[in-house]
C-alpha cells in the first residue's frame, strides 16, 4: 500500500511540474493572460478516463484569422512535443478565447 501510494505521489508531482512547464511555454507564445486548466476527459475509445491540460488564452478572431492561429498552434505543439515528449501532446487542448475573460 505505502509503494502504491509513493507511486500515485510521484505522478502528481510529474503533473504539476508537466503544468507549470506547459503553462509557461503557453505564456511565451499565446501572451501572458494565457492559462492552464487540468481536466479529466473520457477516451471514448478506450472508454479509460485521461489527464488533460487544456490551454486557455486571447486570440481575438480565430475564425477570420485561422491561418495565423493554425500557424501558432503547430508551432506550440512542436516546441511542446520537443521539450517534453510527442506521447504527451494529446493531452494538450488548445482553447482560443475570443477576449480576455473566460
């Protein structure tokens, strides 16, 4: 029971530091109103439940301007999947937020 605990202790640990991580490189490219927010999303696959990071931040008119936000996504997922692992990229949501309040 106490290994199994350890180990659950450890994870969290590994996903609070994998958040703070993601949440700085989302700073530095989305602007400093960026934010994260965990969540637990259901595989509908697999049906097993999965941590996710979900990366909320202002970009004022993604619908008109797709290029340039599908630009700055594919740039933050490959500096993201560099840095840390491309077995982590899906459990990273990119949510733009039309204005600064959520």
């Amino acid at each position: 029971m106490a290994i199994h605990t350890a180990e659950a202790h450890d994870i969290d640990v590994r996903i609070d530091e994998a958040a703070a991580a993601t949440e700085a490189l989302a700073r530095q490219y989305f602007g400093e109103a960026a934010y994260l927010r965990r969540d637990i999303h259901d595989d509908r696959e697999t049906g097993e439940e999965k941590a996710v990071f979900e990366v909320h931040y202002c970009f004022r008119d993604p619908e008109n301007d797709f290029g340039r936000l599908a630009a700055l996504h594919n740039e933050f997922i490959n500096v993201f999947a560099r840095d840390t692992s491309p077995d982590v990229v899906g459990h990273v949501v990119l949510m733009a937020i039309p204005s600064d309040a959520d």
